[in-house]
C-alpha cells in the first residue's frame, strides 16, 4: 500500500510540476494571440485599403479574395508561430509540410476553379468586357449581363441566358463592332 501512495504522490507531483513549467509558454501563447490577433487586422484593414484604391468599386469581389488569402497564409502562420511558442515546434514543422500537401492536392482536386477563378480577375480588369457589350464567345454570341470571379452570364441573341465557366470565356472572345466605343483614337 505504501509503494502504491508513493507512486501516486510521485506522479501527482511530476503532473504538478509539469503544469508550472508550461505556464510561461502558455502565457507567452496566449500574449502572441492577442498580438496576432490585433497585428493581422490591423494588416488586413492595410491591405483592403490598398486593394480599394488599386481595384474600382465594381471590382470588390477581387478585393475580396485577396483579402482572404493574405488573411488565411496571416493566420496559418500565427498559429505554427504559437505551436512553436508553446513548446510544440516539431508539431508546427509537420503541419507546415502536411499543409504543402494538402494545398497541392487541394489545387490539383480545384484546378478548373481556380482557372475559373484567375480568368475572373482578368475578365473583371479588362476594360474591353463590360456588362452590356455584345460579344461572341464559346459558340455564344449575346450581350455581357453579369460578370462574377467563376461565371459570366450572356444574354443570347435568342434571349436564353447562357452560364459560361470564365476560363472558357477569358480563352477567346469577340466584342461585337456595335457595342464598342470609339474613343480609342
């Protein structure tokens, strides 16, 4: 009985003197997240306030999904920084490699979106493709009724409306000689 109190008292005061070593890194944690916290909007707001002014106001979507990937890479890396601050870097080190290839699985499993996606941006910057111009493109010939990061709406000749992913829009697309304006000169 006296071995089975010795060996409670043992591990209770291994278990206790665990916890008052891990206070500093907790705390030192804790203090990070709310410097994290407070840092990554502060620089988010930045960012949002550059893209405004770069992007016009028709083109919030594109600000939109900067903002979340600067966000996301933001705080996946506070959150390896903390794993690191807390003791736990070779948990941090194996979540950073396992994330590499999660992404790329993720952006291989994606690709047509994200091509989408990209062609979006280019389709909303070009100042030639604007809502209400007429234009041929993917076998569709019709007028430009919403131009969204993965889709672009036409309104064709017949009055169907055609949904057409932007990669295949952004590939080859024609505008109509009557809906262009001519202050090209």
């Amino acid at each position: 009985m006296a071995s089975s109190d010795a060996t409670i008292d043992s591990v209770t005061t291994e278990f206790f003197s665990g916890i008052i070593a891990a206070i500093p890194n907790v705390l030192s944690g804790i203090l990070f997240l709310v410097l994290s916290y407070v840092s990554i909007k502060l620089i988010l707001a930045v960012v949002r306030g550059i893209l405004s002014r770069v992007y016009p106001e028709s083109q919030t979507l594109i600000v939109d999904l900067q903002v979340v990937v600067v966000g996301l890479f933001l705080w996946f890396g506070a959150a390896l920084a903390l794993l690191k601050i807390v003791g736990l870097g070779e948990v941090a080190a194996s979540l950073g490699t396992a994330a590499g290839f999660i992404g790329l699985g993720i952006a291989f499993a994606l690709k047509e979106m994200i091509a989408d996606t990209v062609a979006g941006v280019y389709l909303l910057r070009d100042e030639d493709f604007n809502i209400g111009d007429s234009v041929n493109t993917a076998s569709v010939s019709g007028t430009i009724r919403r131009i969204d990061l993965r889709k672009t709406r036409i309104e064709a000749d017949n009055g169907d409306l055609i949904v057409l992913a932007n990669r295949d829009v952004e590939k080859k697309w024609v505008q109509e000689s009557e809906s262009r304006s001519d202050d090209y000169s």
